[in-house]
C-alpha cells in the first residue's frame, strides 16, 4: 500500500504550481514574480532530477550522464509545463499579494481541487484514493483561506483602514 501511496504523490502535478504561486506572492512587481517563479521552478525540477539520478535512489554516478539526458528527454512534457507553467502562477500569486485576485486564487485552489478528476478523465488515476482525496481536500481549504482573507481585506478596505 505504501507503494501505490508513494507513486500517487510523486505524480501530482498541483503542488509543482503552488511552488511558483508562492515564489509570486513574495515580489511587489510582476516581473520579478514571473522570473522568481521561473527560477524557482527551475530549481526545483533540477533539485528533483538530482535527487533522482543520485546514489540514494540507486543510481551509479558513473551512470549520471546518460541517465540525466534519459531522464530529461522523458520528461520534457513537464519541462515545457513547469517553464510555462511556473510564470504564470507567479504572476497569480503576485496579483493575489497585490490586489488579492479572486481568479488568481481559485486557479491555485482548483489545481488541487480538480487534479484527481482530470487523471480520473484521461485514465491516470492511481489506486491510492487517500492520496486524491487529501488533495482535493487542501485545495478545498485553500479556497477557504482565499475566500477568508479576501473578505477581510475588503472590509477592512471598506472600512477606511
């Protein structure tokens, strides 16, 4: 069971976008948002490819080069999703820290929520149900938190404070 746990974690996709959703929330100008978003999610894809090829996954450093190119060319659907990707969920969560953009929000938010109905859809939903459900559930409860601090905003807002 732990296995079919394990898997189901390492293919979800939404907390790839929350990584570069929270680089934009840190940066006042979109344009920084949008490169820190892209830097971060760079890092991260390299971070994991590292981890990946490394000795504490089984992999002979001798044989780090030809499996990097291996892994990079494997992957490259989620290379080009995470360099397009990345941006733009920073400059969500730059428009969010800004003008606390509802839209902005609820792309985070249903990431999470519907990621396990659109592998369901295509047929790539794994057995673990715990894994989805517990998704679905964070990002239910990030729209919470959204729908909460937004409305605190705007009272205080509309409070003259």
């Amino acid at each position: 069971m732990l296995g079919a746990w394990a898997y189901s974690v390492s293919g979800m996709s939404a907390p790839w976008l929350l990584l570069p959703f929270l680089c934009g929330v840190t940066q006042s100008v979109p344009r920084r948002a949008v490169l820190v978003a892209l830097t971060g999610t760079l890092a991260a894809l390299l971070g994991y490819f590292a981890f990946t090829l490394s000795p504490l996954e089984g992999v002979s450093l001798a044989a780090f080069p030809a499996d990097a190119v291996g892994l990079v060319r494997s992957n490259l659907p989620w290379i080009a999703g995470g360099v397009l990707g990345g941006p733009l969920f920073g400059l969500l969560g730059h428009r969010w820290r800004t003008a606390r953009s509802w839209p902005a929000a609820a792309a985070v938010a249903a990431t999470f929520c519907l990621e396990p109905l659109a592998r369901l859809g295509v047929g790539r939903l794994t057995p673990a149900t715990a894994v989805w459900l517990l998704e679905a559930g964070l990002g239910a409860c990030m729209a919470a938190y959204f729908a909460a601090s937004r409305s605190s905003r705007t009272r205080r807002v509309g409070d003259g404070l």
